[in-house]
C-alpha cells in the first residue's frame, strides 16, 4: 500500500517507485470505473511536464472505445485489474529532448492480471523519476 509507504519515517524509494508503479497500471487499466474517456485519473501520478499530453494520448488511445457512464447504467464490459505483480526493477538514466531528468531514474517490470482477459496488455513497464521529494511515472509501456 503506497499509503503506508509514504508515512514511515524513512521511506524507501525503491518500495515507494514499486508501490507507485503498481498503483498506477492497477488505474490505468481498470477501465470499468471510469466515467468516459476524459476519466484519466491515473494522471495523478505522472510527471507534472507530461501531465496533458499523457491525458491525450489516453484519451485517444485505450480509453477512447468507453461509453459514458454518468448514470452508472453501463452495459458495456471493460476491463478490471485484479493483480499487479512485481518482476523486475532497475536503475537507469532517464533523458527527455537530450535533457537527463534522472541520472538513476527506476525501471519497473510488472505483470497484470485482470478479472477477465479481454485481451489488454499483461506485460508492462513503468520509468519513474525522482522529481524533488516525489516520484512520477514519465514513461509506461507494453513489453
């Protein structure tokens, strides 16, 4: 639980990168608790710079297929996480536009498991950079 995590008295960054990244496929990919295609709450956990277009990309990308939910009256099926399981973390540098972000930024590895294969991605990884106290997803991708 990131919660936890977050209240030790020294946090480790490395369970902090593993629960944010976690946290973050677990949001990303459960799409039947969203309310259409602008309910990018995984947004929440990505680098501040990247925020808009990651929305965008969302928008345009695995969530533009939701049919709005305001009613709470949905047919349609959608995908809900059930497992997010660590495979691997390493450290690595992280650049943008020839610009290092993080000399030692976390390369996470996860598999997913859902209620239902629908056919989305089970295989996934996270970059994650240190931002000044905070961490934040700057890049995530099917492997």
């Amino acid at each position: 639980n990131l919660e936890l995590i977050l209240t030790k008295e020294e946090v480790n960054d490395e369970e902090y990168a593993v629960g944010l990244a976690k946290m973050f496929i677990a949001d990303l990919f459960t799409l039947n608790s969203k309310k259409g295609s602008s309910d990018v709450t995984s947004s929440q956990y990505v680098y501040t710079e990247y925020k808009e277009k990651y929305k965008t990309l969302v928008m345009d990308g695995i969530y533009s297929s939701i049919e709005l939910n305001l009613d709470g009256k949905r047919s349609q099926k959608l995908p809900v996480v059930k497992s997010v399981e660590l495979v691997s973390v390493g450290r690595e540098a992280f650049s943008y536009n020839g610009t290092v972000i993080d000399a030692n930024a976390f390369r996470i590895r996860l598999d997913i498991g859902y209620e239902v294969d629908m056919g989305y991605p089970v295989k996934y990884e996270v970059i994650i950079v240190k931002s000044g106290e905070v961490l934040e997803v700057v890049k995530s991708y099917k492997v």
